[in-house]
C-alpha cells in the first residue's frame, strides 16, 4: 500500500519534527511536572501546528485529518506533556459543527479542549447526566466534547454541576474523572459522533506509531554502542530477531494507522479500519514497550534513563481507548453485522 503524503504535508511533519525536537530533549522531562508546558503549547500556536487539520475559516492551514496525525506521530516521539490528541481531535469535530469562534481561540494557543468517547453519560433533552473517566487534561479545558445518546456534545466545563477528580495516568500526565449533571450542546448528530470517535482512535494509533518507533530507534542505538563478550548487544541474534519483531509489529500499525487516517481524511467511514489500526497500536504499544526494556537489560529499569517514559507512555495508550480485547470485539460486532459486504455498510 502507498499512502504517499503530499508536498505540504511532507513539509508539515518537517516542521512539527523541528519544532517538538528542538524544544524537547531528554533533559527537558527532568525539569517537568507533567503539567501542560504553556511556553511549548504557544510555539505550536505560533507556528501554525495547533490548527494545521483544521478549516481557514476557524483559523487553520486546512490540511485535514492528516495533519493533525502527521502532527501528534511527531509528538510521540518527544513525549511532550501536551492535551494536542483530545484537543485537536474536539476542534475538528466542533470545527464540523460551525463553531468558528471557539476553535479560532484554540488554533491562537488561548486554552484546549477535552475529549471522550466512551457511553458514559446519558442525554436528555438539553442536559446530560453521568460519569466519564479518565478525560485527560479536563483541568484547564474549557469544554469537553463527548458522546451521549448516540449523539456528539459539548460540555462547558465552567458551569455548574460540573465535578472533577484530579487522577494520574500511567505515564504521569494529568487526567480527571468528570461527574456531570449539567446543560449540553448538540453539536453533531449519530454519523459525527461514529466519527468522533474513530478519529480518536486513529489519532491515539497516530501517536503510538510515534512513541513505538522512537522507542525502537532509541534502543536498536543503544544494542550497537553497548557491547558484551567483546562485540556489539546488536550482533547476537536473539537480540536482533526481537528488535526485528518490534519492527514488524511498527509497520503493521504503521499500514493500518495510515489505512484509516486516510479513509476519515477523505470523508469516508473507518469504523473496521480504526479499530484495526487501534488494535495494533495496542499490540506494538504492549511488545515493543517491552522489547525497549529488555534489550536495555538492567538501565531500562533506571528512572534517570529516558526509555522508561516511552514504556509508560506505550502502556497508557495501549488501553487508553479500551485496548486490544475491545478493540478485536468491536472488529468482530462489525464483521458480523456487515457479513458478506466485505465488512462494509
């Protein structure tokens, strides 16, 4: 499959690269807490990356869902404490919905957005009622974009009936359990929120190709400068063949990522090929995080040496929207409601 990027977006992922890479080393994570880095948050803005998928009209280069994936894969890499998944992903689709003036302050740098996709919350008439967990870097967001009845909605977090409970993820990013019983806009109908949340999903799988493939780079470096019995840890062959089977499993999340991101780009539904893409960022997520720490043998458990981070952000997205047991039921629901269409609607 050839899912060749055009000029602009080849020259996006340049720039997006620069910028994350210039700003983000390892040293910059030991003088983090974890909180949203404002200062990196309004280069984004500056250079135009916040707003990259989006429309002119709110603001953006209107370079599409591409970009915006092409965007979060480089922030994968750096592991940079941003709300840039749940936020671009909330912009797109209020961007959808004509909410010109909301999405223009997000593409400026001025706040983010949450997201969540999950049934959590029920849908009444102008209010909605439950419980969504975890929505990371709610605090600090000033709506939330969700799905409830089978609809997709946006929650001013500002107004009463509002709780958030302040919660840790896996890898240390800030998250919060929102109970909410307030007033909701419906800003997208059954179709815009189906695709709501496989833009999630694509853009979670997005951000794992990132976070994987640098993991994977950063220790197939380490194996040819460590040596043992006087040569490289990269020439002995159990090590190679389990870097080879890291590389494997980043191609197939690669393909299938790609796979859906340029079907949502193109306005076509991606219900079984984001869940497959999903399905493998959980898989290479959980293998490839491992494969780092072992071939990183005894400095893989060592706080002070990056590789960590990438292990910890690998677990927290592998599950980060239900994991490879959900996401293979929800390939099989689809299947065998579409039997004999090729899996098609």
């Amino acid at each position: 499959m050839d899912f060749a990027y055009s000029d602009d977006h080849r020259q996006l992922a340049e720039l997006a690269r620069r910028v994350f890479r210039d700003h983000v080393g390892d040293d910059y994570h030991a003088r983090q807490s974890g909180e949203v880095d404002g200062e990196l948050w309004g280069i984004l803005a500056e250079t135009g990356l916040l707003g990259a998928g989006l429309s002119e009209a709110s603001g953006g280069s209107g370079l599409g869902f591409i970009a915006t994936c092409l965007v979060l894969k480089e922030l994968g890499a750096v592991l940079a404490p941003l709300p840039l998944l749940p936020a671009a992903v909330a912009a797109m689709a209020l961007d959808d919905a004509g909410h010109r003036e909301a999405v223009a302050h997000f593409v400026a740098g001025r706040g983010w957005f949450g997201a969540a996709a999950d049934p959590g919350l029920q849908l009444r008439g102008a209010r909605v009622r439950g419980e969504l967990k975890p929505v990371p870097f709610a605090r600090g967001a000033s709506q939330v974009v969700a799905v409830a009845g089978g609809k997709l909605v946006a929650i001013d977090l500002g107004q009463p009936g509002i709780e958030l409970r302040d919660q840790r993820m896996t890898n240390g990013l800030p998250a919060c359990t929102l109970a909410v019983a307030a007033r909701a806009r419906v800003v997208g109908d059954g179709d815009a929120a189906n695709r709501f949340r496989q833009r999630l999903q694509v853009a979670t799988a997005m951000l794992q190709l990132g976070v994987v493939e640098e993991a994977l780079a950063r220790t197939a470096a380490f194996t040819v400068e460590r040596s043992q019995f006087g040569q490289p840890l990269a020439r002995f062959q159990a090590v190679s063949q389990r870097a080879a089977d890291g590389y494997i499993d980043i191609e197939a999340l690669r393909a299938t990522a790609e796979s859906a991101m340029w079907r949502l780009h193109a306005g076509l539904d991606a219900t079984l090929e984001a869940a497959t893409a999903l399905w493998w960022a959980a898989q290479a997520g959980h293998r490839v995080g491992h494969t780092a720490q072992h071939l990183h043998g005894g400095i893989g458990a060592d706080v002070e040496y990056p590789i960590h981070r990438y292990f910890l952000w690998a677990k927290q997205l592998e599950f980060s929207q239900g994991g490879a047991a959900h996401s293979a039921g929800a390939m099989g629901d689809h299947l065998a409601a579409h039997a004999g269409s090729g899996g098609r609607k």
